[in-house]
C-alpha cells in the first residue's frame, strides 16, 4: 500500500497521511509532485489517492496526473479520499470515473470535511476554535473508517448515481469552466518583494520571479498554496484581498494569523 495526495493548504496531505497510518504505520506517502509518486505507485497494489474538491471536481492537475499515468493504474486497488470545504456531492467519484478508465479497481470512497483554505473570499470562515473540532471530527471519522476497513467493510463516499446527480446539479454543472482548465487569472501585487517562495512552493511551476518581482503564468491549478503562504499577502485568486492565510501546520504547532 502507499499513499499519494495533491495538497495545497495540507489538509488532505494530513487525511492521506492520518489514515493510511490508521491501516499500516509503515506505509509511505507522497504528493503526486513528487519525483516518487510514479515508481511508488507501479510498486505497490493498493493505493490511497487523496485531493481536493473544486466545485465538486477534482482538480485540473489531479486530473491530467491520472490520464497521463494511465498504464501505471491497470489493475490497481484505489481508495480515494476527498476533502472539501463544506460540500461535494460526487467528490470522489470524479477521481473514480477516471480510474476506472485506466483499467483501476475502486475499494471505496471517503469524503472529510476540512477547514477551507480559500483565503481571499469570505464564504465558508470560520474561527480558529470552529476549525480545530472540524479537524478532529474528520480524524475521528477516519478512525472509525479505518476500524471497518479492517473488517473488511468499505465506505461509498461520492460513489453512487445519487451522488453523481448531487455534484452536477449542486455545483458542477453551474462552475464546469472554473475546473475544466488551468487558470490564468492569479494575480500577483505589488506588495510582493520577490522572496522567491511562491516560486519554489507552486507544484505546477506556474510562478517565476523575474526582475525582482513574481509573474504568474496561466497553468494554475488552484491549490492555493501561493496566497496562503506568501509572506506580503500579495498574491489574490478570486478575490481582490487576502482574508486569511489557512495552513494545516498552523493548527498542530499553535500558530494562528
């Protein structure tokens, strides 16, 4: 087993992780990013795919990163497990579809709630206190998930034709063109110094400072890693300002902005 995750904020980086720890504390985990992804999956038979939610899609990147590989996914054993802010509807089966097109065979489906991570719109906030119980409710979902799973009894998440119907009325059927491609629409300031770490943190390669100052291209994937961890708040996606710069590792370590 091994688990791979596409994670801007860290928040399905922390589910994959948590869980696959749940099954088996030895088993590794990667972003689809890295260098390893590829090969970890080939070697293994059973992998536990974590991504985000946008606008009841899987994102662009996770997307291209499965059809792309598709060889590398014939006859695999998928678990997929997908994050989002406050609704879904057939999250992870937008990643199942696309599997199964490879050739993959899906054990189940887990969709977690998790704080959101857009920080430049004000819909979906909430407080500090708020975000921590909805971090430790999916923790204690993923725990009894795990439990069952041991006894041989997969969840459904997002599986369904229910589902289906739920995600493309709900969401994606109104929003298709904001996840259909990358997007060019990320906006850098001038507040921004040219620190260089929206460059060396962006997994699609899609920021390059030049001239001292950081110019965005047009294959973002809205991971929002950028605006979350730009030191001068300088960097915007769909709003016009940055409210809150939402990091996992800001609520283990205690730090908040």
């Amino acid at each position: 087993m091994v688990g791979v995750y596409f994670s801007g904020s860290g928040n399905t980086k922390h589910c994959v992780e948590f869980f696959v720890n749940l099954l088996d504390e030895s088993v590794k985990t990667f972003p689809i990013e890295s260098e390893f992804s590829v090969s970890e999956i080939i070697k293994n038979d059973v992998i536990v795919f974590g991504y985000p939610i946008h606008y009841s899609n899987a994102p662009k990147y996770v997307r291209d990163f499965i059809l792309s590989n598709k060889s590398i996914f014939t006859n695999k054993k998928i678990f997929i497990i997908a994050t989002m802010g406050l609704f879904s509807g057939d999250g992870a089966g937008c990643g199942a579809r696309l599997f199964e097109k490879c050739g993959a065979e899906i054990l189940g489906g887990l969709h977690l709630k998790m704080p959101d991570s857009i920080g430049d719109v004000k819909a979906l906030k909430k407080s500090p206190e708020e975000n921590k119980r909805i971090i430790a409710d999916a923790d204690l979902k993923m725990m009894n998930t795990a439990a069952k799973i041991k006894n041989g009894e997969y969840p459904t998440d997002g599986l369904s034709k229910a589902c289906r119907l739920a995600g493309l009325f709900g969401q994606r059927l109104w929003f298709y063109g904001k996840t259909l491609n990358y997007t060019d629409k990320l906006k850098i300031g001038d507040e921004c110094v040219g620190c260089g770490k929206c460059e060396r943190i962006c997994p699609m390669n899609n920021i390059e400072v030049k001239n001292g100052k950081a110019a965005a291209f047009n294959k973002c994937t809205m991971c929002y890693k950028c605006v979350n961890n730009c030191p001068k708040k300088a960097i915007t996606l769909i709003g016009k300002n940055v409210l809150v710069q939402y990091k996992f590792e800001d609520y283990i370590s205690g730090v908040k902005d």
